[in-house]
C-alpha cells in the first residue's frame, strides 16, 4: 500500500496545497510547578514552539516543538 492509499499507516501531504501554504510560529514559557531535572540540569519553566500550518484550501493544523 502507498502513502495516501485509504487505510494507509503513513501520514500523507499534498505538496500542492503546501506550496503558498502559511505558517506561524508562537514561542511559549511556562513555570513548573516542581522542577524537573533533565540531564543533569534543573528546569524550572517549560519551553517550546506551537506551530500553525494554514493550508491553501483553509485547512489549519497545529503542532508543538519541545524538549
């Protein structure tokens, strides 16, 4: 089975409708309640990126970027 074939396990995109698609990006800080040790270094606020896709035919996805 190809990607994009019903019943597919892979995810597809249309890189035709991604051509003039938008994208945003929003950078996030948020406090911790608790610290949390990663690797040795202590965090005390989580850190990251949402990011939204608008896509030509008015679709909108969001995703998130951390660590």
């Amino acid at each position: 089975m190809r990607p994009g074939e019903k019943n597919s396990k892979f995810f597809y995109i249309d890189f035709e409708s991604v051509k003039n698609a938008a994208m945003n990006l929003y950078s996030y800080e948020l406090g911790l309640i608790k610290p949390l040790a990663l690797k040795g270094n202590l965090q005390k606020n989580r850190r990251g990126i949402i990011v939204e896709m608008i896509f030509n035919d008015g679709t909108v996805a969001f995703g998130e970027i951390s660590p």
